[in-house]
C-alpha cells in the first residue's frame, strides 16, 4: 500500500559509492516532482536531489557534483547515486513526491507523499 519505498541504503566509506532507488507503486503522472530528502538526528529534513517531469533537476550546493537524479520511468523507480561519499552525507534518506508540481515546489515546500526512509552511513 505504501505509494513510495526506498531501498539501497547502506554502510560505506569516505569516498565510495551507494545508489539509493525508490520504487513507485500506482500511476506516474504528466505532471510531477520527485525528491530526496535527507535528516540526521536534531536536524530538519533537507531536499538534496528533485527532478520533475519536464526532466528539469535541482541539487543542494552540498551535493553538486556528487550525487546524480534519475528516474527510470519504465521501471517506475527513482533513483539517486551518491559518489565521493563524505561523513556529513550520513542520514535517513527519503524519497517524496508531489502531484501537479514542478522542480521548484519539491526543491521548496513539503511534498505530499514520501517513503520510509533508507539509512546511509558514512564511516571515516
């Protein structure tokens, strides 16, 4: 019943590599935007990764240039791989998503729908 559900999380070490997927159950609309999320303890969740239907992708400044967006529409999964792993990337990583919006609501406001969550650490 859970519209999103996120797996791939996982312990590695500074400078690797984990790829996160959240699977998608029901309808992929027109009109969307998908998003990672991520909070450590004491922390609000923060948007680190969004890509709307019009393929247009945002990126925290933390992440640029490390992690990558994806969404395989085929396979109804989103997808996001995180390269050159740094001990601040440890958290609860989330997969949310918001109908009838664009890139800009999913980078700014609280999406409607969201998953469980998948655990990343990153060990020094």
């Amino acid at each position: 019943e859970e519209p999103l559900v996120e797996s791939g999380g996982g312990s590695v070490q500074a400078g690797g590599s984990l790829r996160l997927s959240c699977g998608v159950s029901g309808y992929i609309y027109s009109s969307f935007c998908m998003a990672w999320f991520r909070q450590v303890p004491g922390k609000e969740r923060e948007a680190v990764a969004v890509i709307d239907a019009d393929d247009k992708i945002w990126y925290a400044d933390s992440v640029k240039g490390r992690f990558t967006i994806s969404l395989d529409v085929t396979k109804k999964t989103l997808y996001l791989q995180m390269n050159s792993l740094k001990p601040e990337d440890a958290a609860m990583y989330f997969c949310a998503a918001e109908l009838g919006a664009t890139y800009y609501y999913c980078a700014n406001s609280r999406p409607t729908y969201w998953g469980q969550g998948t655990q990343v650490t990153v060990s020094s």
